[in-house]
C-alpha cells in the first residue's frame, strides 16, 4: 500500500513540474464536461491567464472534450442513444513559458483514422486568414454528413492555436481494429 501512496506522490509532484493545470483520463458525457467545463473556468482564472486566453483556452477544452464525446470509440453503452455518450479519453491543459498547451487522446476506430487524416492535414499548412477564411465558408454551409457537431471544432481550435495543430495516430496492439488519435494544441 505504501508503494501506491508513493507512486501517487511521484503523480502530483510531476504534474507540478509540468505546471498541470487540469487533467482528466476516464470517461466524458456532455454533463461530465459542462461540470469539467466549470473547473477549467476556475483554475484558469485562479492561475492568473489572461481574459482572451483563458476564451481560447476554454474554447478548445469544449472542443476538444465534444470530439470525445462524440467519436471516441470506447463508450460505455447508454441504450444506443448518442446523445446521452459516455466515451472515454483524456484531456490535459498545462503551462510552458507564456504559452499552453492542450492534449486530447482518444481511441477511434482504424478505418477512420485516414479520413480524419485528411481533415487536419490541410490545416497545418493554413495562415491565420486562411483558417478564418474556411471558417466563415464552413458556417454558410451545410454540416458535413460524417459529423455530429457543426463540423468547425478543428477549425475553432486552430483559429485559437499559436502554432499549427499537431497530431499523430497510435495503432493499439492491444484492440485490433482501434488506433490512439492525440491531438495537440498550442496556445
């Protein structure tokens, strides 16, 4: 038992030096995140950040907490209804220097992980007016078919983002057929 104390420490001790300012790993419903939501808010006021930072911040952590909810491919069986998801993931938001930086992993199902591929990809390479651009023509249309929300989360969250979105995909041994998507935001 003392070892697991231990290790609990050697946690907490690590996401100080990393200057953690929220993590969740587990699962994420849309009232887990409303009342997420609300932390964040808190400790983002508490820690100091700025008004139009702590907006951008909070913005992504919606954004990157509804792409769990809604695509990640581990749930916990609600009678079928997707509104009503629980699906698991992680979420974590912490300093560098003036900047920070937001992680978001969660598993998905292989074949999609091309599809999604092809939506970030062209957004590494977009100036700022460019995002800006292809967000506004994203609002005049029609929400893709393939997606459960209004189909601008990426581009909220690279609108926000000081440097290009980072990603990667990480086959599961473990669950064939399952791939770990990570994406990184910077702001």
């Amino acid at each position: 038992m003392s070892q697991l104390l231990e290790s609990d420490s050697a946690f907490f001790d690590l996401a100080q030096r990393r200057n953690v300012l929220f993590y969740h790993k587990g699962f994420f419903s849309n009232n887990i995140v409303a009342s997420m939501g609300e932390v964040v808010k808190l400790q983002l006021e508490v820690a100091g950040v700025s008004g139009p930072t702590r907006r951008k911040l909070f913005s992504s952590f919606i954004e990157l907490s509804q792409n769990i909810v809604h695509y990640s491919s581990s749930a916990l069986e609600s009678g079928g209804d997707t509104a009503g998801a629980i699906r698991e993931g992680a979420v974590c938001i912490s300093k560098h220097g003036e900047r920070h930086v937001m992680l978001c992993m969660n598993p998905i199902a292989t074949e999609e992980v091309d599809a999604l591929r092809s939506r970030l990809e062209p957004l590494r390479n977009m100036s700022l007016d460019e995002i800006k651009q292809a967000y506004k023509v994203s609002l005049r249309t029609d929400t893709p078919k393939d997606s459960k929300g209004a189909g601008l989360g990426f581009l909220t969250m690279a609108r926000d983002a000081s440097a290009p979105l980072e990603f990667a995909f990480h086959p599961r041994a473990d669950e064939p057929g399952t791939t770990l998507f990570c994406l990184m935001a910077i702001i």
